[in-house]
C-alpha cells in the first residue's frame, strides 16, 4: 500500500458588504478560509488513503459505494476504509437533477448523519463537504456501516459528480 504523503481539503469564502450612508458608503468585508492538512497515520490530522472520481449516474439510479473494501485507489489497490476524515461531493453544474447523498437502505454509512435515512441534496453545480479531522473521524464498519449511498433525484436526464473521500484504513 503506497503512503499517503499529504492531503488538503480547504473551503474558502469571502464576501463585501456596501451601503450608502449620509456622507460615502460603509463597507464590511470578511475573509473565511479554513483549511485541513492531512499526513500519513490514524490519528488527529493524518490519514491513510483517498478515493477520488468522476461518475455518472443514469436517470433515477443509485449506487452504493463500499468504503469498506469495494473501491480502489489510483495505483488499483483495494481501500479498505475505518474511518472517513473528509467527504466531498461536487455536482456537475450541466446536471439537471440533484445529486443525493446518503439514505442507503441497509448497512449504510450514517457516522456523518443523525438517522439512516437522512440525504443531502447537492444541487447542479454545487459541493457538499463535511471534514472529521480527529482521529475518530467517522466511523466505518465494515460489513455493517460502509455503504454511501449516491443517487440521481429525478427521471430524464443523467448526473454526473466527483467525490473525494479522504480516510484512514
């Protein structure tokens, strides 16, 4: 199994505020960037492996994804996840539907939500992320709790996302 010499998840936002007032304009202005390092290890900022790809997903179909054995790197080595310490899901902005994440019918990955049957609609052009940086992270169970459910909202058209997934195994 290769080492994982470093992976970054940042989310970044930025916004100006102006309003005219008496005399000239009031202006506020805020900068929001936090960003995650992780390097080679199990604990609190370290991980072991990254699954990334492109996919699509004909209409109204899911997949399931094993994080716990079914998915490979890009050297082809099987990932065998424990634990998820970043999740991302982009949907393409040329889509449609909304891309849903979660809600897998049995054996699902649910450390990141409060009920199995909880999803997250990713609109057309939109991201979804969620980082667990700890060195808890969120817990895969292999066998009992490592399906990520990923599904297409609606009939017609095709979606296509890219997911990232950043754990250790």
């Amino acid at each position: 199994m290769p080492t994982l010499n470093s992976a970054k998840v940042a989310v970044s936002a930025a916004w100006d505020f102006v309003t005219a007032v008496d005399i000239g304009t009031a202006t506020h202005s805020g900068n929001w960037t936090p960003s995650y390092v992780f390097t080679d290890g199990t604990g609190e900022n370290q991980a072991k492996s990254v699954f990334a790809d492109e996919r699509t997903l004909t209409a109204s179909s899911t997949e399931n994804l094993d994080l716990a054995g079914a998915l490979t790197d890009v050297f082809g080595n099987t990932i065998t996840f424990t634990k998820v310490k970043a999740l991302i899901v982009q949907a393409a902005s040329g889509n449609t539907n909304d891309v849903l994440v979660g809600g897998a019918a049995s054996n699902g990955f649910i450390s990141w939500v409060g009920d199995a049957t909880d999803i997250v609609k990713v609109k057309p052009g939109g991201t979804f992320a969620i980082v667990a940086p700890d060195a808890t992270g969120l817990a895969v169970t292999a066998g009992t709790g490592d399906i990520l459910k990923i599904a297409n909202s609606s009939s017609g058209t095709s979606v296509t996302y890219k997911i990232v997934v950043v754990g250790t195994v």
